[in-house]
C-alpha cells in the first residue's frame, strides 16, 4: 500500500500521521491552540495551519516518495468567513464560545418553530450549531458577514489554504444545520428564511473526493513531489472515526465514538426526522459512505479533561492516569454522578467558573454527596456517562425499532477500560473497545478508497478488524 497523511485535528490536540490501514505514526503533534480575547472564544487557525505545515515538513523529510496523499478531519460547526480575495474577514469563533447562548430560541422563533427546522436538516438543537453562530454574527458582527463571499469549514479553510481550492466537503456541511440530507444539497430555505447569501454557499463536494495538489508555495514548504494530492476525506472527525467501526458486511453496529464528546449512534440508509426523534435529541448527519449517521452528542470526556487541567494548573505537576484510574477504582463505592447532558459543564473553566465546583454544586442541588477527592470526581464523571448512554441507547432502540445486543466503543475514549466495563454493567451490551484511532484509521482509509487501492469502505473496515486490537468487556 501507499502511505497517506492524515492530519487529525481534535478539539484539545492536533496530529499529522503517516501510514496505511496496517501501520501508521505519528509524526508530528500539537496543541489546538485558542484563547479568549476580551470576553469572546476564538480558534487561533493560523497557529494550527503553522502546525499541520512542520508535520507535513516532517512526513515528506522522512517518506518523501511513498505518500500518495493527504486528508484533513477536525471537530464539526466550526467556520471562517473569506472574502473575494480568499483572506479571512473575522477571527474563527470556537464552538464553546457564549454568544450563541440565546440563538436557539431566537433562531427557531425566526423560522416558525422548531419542528419544520428539523424536518428540514435533521440536526438536534446544539447552541454551538453553525446556524446559531452565523445568526449571532449576523446581528452582532453584521459588517463583518456583509464583507463575507464565502463560508468554508475550518477543514475546508486548511484544504484551502493547501491547493488554493474552495469546496465544502459533505460530512463537515452535514453538522451545520443549514444542509438538507434528502436533497442532499444546502437547505436553501433555510438560507434564504435566514437572510444569509446564498452565494456564500459553494459546491459540496463527497468524502473521497480528489481537491487537487498542493501550491507550488506549499510543496515547496514542505518538500512534497507534485504527484501528491489532497483529498476530501471525512472532514467531521466522526464521520472518519465511524468509518473505522470494525463492522462485518451487513452488520449495523451500535457505536460510540469517544472522545472530548461521546457521539452514540448507528448508521442509516435514510434520515429520521419526525418528532420522537427531534425529542429524543437524535441528529442526522452524512457519513462518509453517504449514508446517515443517527447519533446523538454526549458531553465525554470533555469534563474530566477540564477537571485535570485545573488540577494540574493547581499544582503545577503533571496528573498521572494510571494513579487516578487506580484512585478511580478504589473509591467507586461512592454514589454521587451527574448529568453529563447538563449545559452547565459545556463551557471551559474560568477563574470563577471552574469545571469542579459545577460538579460539586450539580452534586449538591440535587441531593447528592458532593465528591471529596480526585477518584470521587471521576467516579461522578463515569457513571454519569455510563448512565447517559443507557439512556441514550434506549431512546435510539425505540426511535429506530430495534435491540442491539454488543456497542463498539471507538477513538480515544475507548482506553478508559473503568468507563468500558461500567458501560457494559450499566447497559447490559457486550462492549468492543478499539480501535482508538479510529479516526486517523478513517481518513486514512478514505484516502486509500480515493486513490483506487481498496474497492471498497467495507474492505477498509475488514481490515481494520483484522489488523487492529479490539478488548471485549462483559456485563
């Protein structure tokens, strides 16, 4: 096989890999550096585009004639804004920031209700959705939108920035809750109900899809042959991570990509949009085959990862993971949890708002013992998620009329092996953890499906659980 680059940007971390579906590394990796500036929440992308060029230096000094391509996926909603000339005309928000607080009400008030909009997109209400941030630009940054000729995903804006071609690739458009997933095109309604330009819309284009070569600048940057082209892989990080699910042909597997969120769901032919499953929080998006992802987001490991980084913080030392799992473990007697789904624990710590004491508080209200210690902290952060997916897996086993019996449980968060058992013992499924890099394994592999060296997604999968490890964990 020919060795491909996946550049895998997550919202704590970014990595730029080199390899195939039987072995890759990892060559380069780095923070996805934001910061708040004067109240509001932004994405340094010029950082990140820095960042993504010294891997891809290091891929071409190393494996120069081997690699045939290069994908990008990172997190979804997030955009830029570019005017004629392709020169950004704002700063990229970060999907946490507050302005998008009051959107969702505002918004469906707009357009007569919240059933006909997600009749229309099939996209549960998150207030970091797309269409919440550029309504709130558009009444709070109105000169800034009027000077805008083109909307781009922060993994267009990269690809851009690589080959000097705009597209919006298919899987990352699905999140935004201005696209139609049975038109399979922008919800141009919506669009226009909105007030947006359509103009700033442009071609959607599949996963799989060849963009071109990188500028003669870029390759010359980075020392890449002219051979080397990018491809559309799975924009959205989860559309590549459940591409990875180590399925069997015409198996439809139950999955939780896991990670600074939990996405639980399954893969679909068509898209579900009626009323039980707007209530029960479910979304519609594209995956990289082109069908439906039915998932629906969970919080994940978002809040232990706030909790270690104000510890850390705290004491200026590094938290050990093996230390906490066996604190974890010796205090799992302790009966305190909370709502993982709550928006309280969305936004990142602040000085007077840290992630620990909305724990302790949510404990509290609600008459609950609040944790006194590290492991009581993550025993109230896994049960809640371990509660939440059981809860979540029985809304989807009514929405969609079926049992599932096992869970594949990819991406990072499949290494915490405490939350995998508690996950079996609280749903009672069969749990399946691995592969963890299932969404560099999915790029990857969608890059290898584009370049004509697998025929097929499911061969890429077939693959994958053949070639990769995967745990089993027992109610």
């Amino acid at each position: 096989m020919k060795k491909h680059i996946a550049i895998d940007l997550g919202a704590s971390n970014g990595r730029v890999l080199v390899g195939d579906l039987r072995e890759f590394e990892v060559v380069h990796r780095f923070v996805t550096e934001n910061d708040q500036i004067l109240g509001e929440f932004y994405w340094d992308i010029q950082s990140l585009f820095r960042e993504i060029k010294v891997g891809l230096k290091k891929a071409f000094d190393q494996y120069r004639d081997q690699i045939a391509s290069i994908g990008i996926d990172t997190w979804g909603v997030d955009y830029v804004l570019v005017d004629q000339k392709g020169a950004l005309v704002s700063l990229c928000y970060h999907y946490r920031d507050s302005r998008t607080d009051s959107m969702i009400e505002e918004v469906s008030a707009k357009l007569g209700g919240r059933e006909p909009l997600y009749e229309a997109t099939g996209i549960a209400f998150q207030p970091f959705n797309t269409l919440y941030q550029l309504a709130a630009m558009q009444r709070d940054r109105r000169e800034a939108l009027s000077a805008a000729h083109r909307y781009l995903a922060v993994p267009d804006l990269l690809a851009y920035w690589l080959t000097g071609v705009m597209k919006n690739e298919r899987t990352h458009a699905s999140t935004t809750q201005l696209y139609d997933p049975r038109k399979r095109n922008w919800a141009w309604p919506i669009i226009d109900a909105m007030g947006f330009e359509r103009s700033l819309f442009g071609e959607i284009v599949d996963s799989g899809t060849i963009l071109g070569p990188l500028t003669d600048a870029v390759a010359h940057q980075v020392g890449a042959p002219k051979s080397v082209v990018v491809i559309a892989s799975g924009a959205h990080d989860t559309a590549s991570a459940v591409a990875a699910v180590p399925a069997a042909n015409g198996e439809t597997p139950l999955y939780i990509s896991s990670g600074t969120w939990s996405l639980l769901g399954v893969e679909l032919p068509a898209p579900l949009t009626g009323k039980t499953a707007m209530e029960s929080g479910f979304t519609n998006e594209v995956a990289a085959s082109g069908n439906i992802r039915f998932l629906k987001n969970i919080m994940g490991m978002w809040i232990q990862q706030e909790c270690v980084r104000h510890w850390e913080h705290e004491t200026g030392a590094k938290i050990s993971w093996k230390e906490l799992d066996e604190e974890t473990v010796a205090e799992s007697a302790y009966q305190g949890y909370i709502d993982v789904n709550d928006l309280v624990f969305l936004k990142p710590n602040t000085h007077d708002n840290l992630m620990v004491d909305r724990i302790t508080a949510w404990c509290e209200a609600h008459d609950l013992p609040a944790p006194a210690s590290k492991g009581e902290f993550m025993v109230a952060i896994y049960r809640g998620l371990a509660r939440a997916y059981k809860e979540a897996i029985a809304d989807l086993e009514e929405v969609i009329g079926s049992r599932f019996e096992s869970l594949y449980i990819i991406g990072g968060g499949c290494q915490n092996e405490i939350l995998d058992q508690w996950t079996a013992d609280e749903t009672g499924l069969t749990v399946y953890a691995g592969p963890a890099e299932a969404t560099a394994l999915g790029n990857l592999m969608i890059q290898a499906w584009a370049t004509g060296e697998i025929a097929s997604l499911q061969e890429g999968r077939d693959l994958i659980r053949d070639l990769q490890k995967v745990k089993v964990f027992k109610p």
